[in-house]
C-alpha cells in the first residue's frame, strides 16, 4: 500500500456507499451500480484513489448484477483469502489505497478463468482511450 490514510479522512472524501464498501468491505446491493451498464471503452478507476485498476476490454456480462472482470491491470489489485460469512472467498483490493473491491471467484470466462466480481461503488469509469 502506498495511500495510506487515517478513518477520518476517507470517511471526508468518499460517499457513504464508496466508504461502505472500500473502507468496511461492504457489499452494494446486486444490480444498483450503473456501471453494471457501462459499455464504452475506457478505464476502470479505484474510487478511493483514482488508480486504474481494470480496462473496459476485460469486462464481461456475468449475470451476477455486479461489474464483472476477468483480468485486472498489471499489479492494480491484491488478493487475501476471506473466510467471513462462513464461506471461503478470495477478497480483492486495490493494490495502491487497500480499498476492498469485490471478490475474485474461479469460475470466469476464458483466458483466465477468473470472475472479479466487483462493488461498482468501488470503482469510479473513465471514458476514453484505455490502456492509461
Ligand atoms: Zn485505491
């Protein structure tokens, strides 16, 4: 983690939902982000940060009514196993701030087989060209 900053802070900068779930792991309601919709190409920034983590091209329709990737960008996110809600997951962060994302399931689609499964209040679009 390079951003680190105090409760007090975050709780000042982000949106009730943002702080809910980047800062207390939460989970938004299936289906509420409009991000379930964005189609265009550009990048998907962490919205604590601003850090590109995910390029429109590896978005897929999951069906889950959560924003769905099947790759991440080179070292944008970091992974720690959850074992909460008696299930065990692998929870997913933004490298850069630790802001919680999602979850990362191993039943995505081709090439990698991988489903992030992340909080569209996490995640903060970019329209344009991708890549960063
Ligand atoms: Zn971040």
């Amino acid at each position: 983690m390079t951003i680190e900053k105090s409760d007090e802070e975050w709780h000042r900068e982000l949106t009730p939902e943002q702080y809910q779930v980047l800062r207390q792991h939460g989970t938004e309601r299936a289906g509420t982000s409009p991000l379930n919709k964005e189609h265009r190409e550009g990048t998907f920034r962490c919205a604590g940060c601003g850090e590109p983590l995910f390029d429109s091209h590896t978005k897929f329709e999951s069906g889950s009514g959560w924003p769905s990737f099947f790759k991440p960008l080179e070292g944008a996110v970091g992974t720690t196993e959850d074992r909460s809600h008696s299930m065990q997951r692998t929870e997913v962060h933004c490298a850069k701030c630790g802001g919680h994302l999602g979850h990362v399931f191993p039943d995505g689609p081709r090439p990698t087989g991988e489903r992030y499964c992340m909080n569209g209040a996490a995640l903060k679009f970019e329209p344009g060209k991708s890549g960063d």
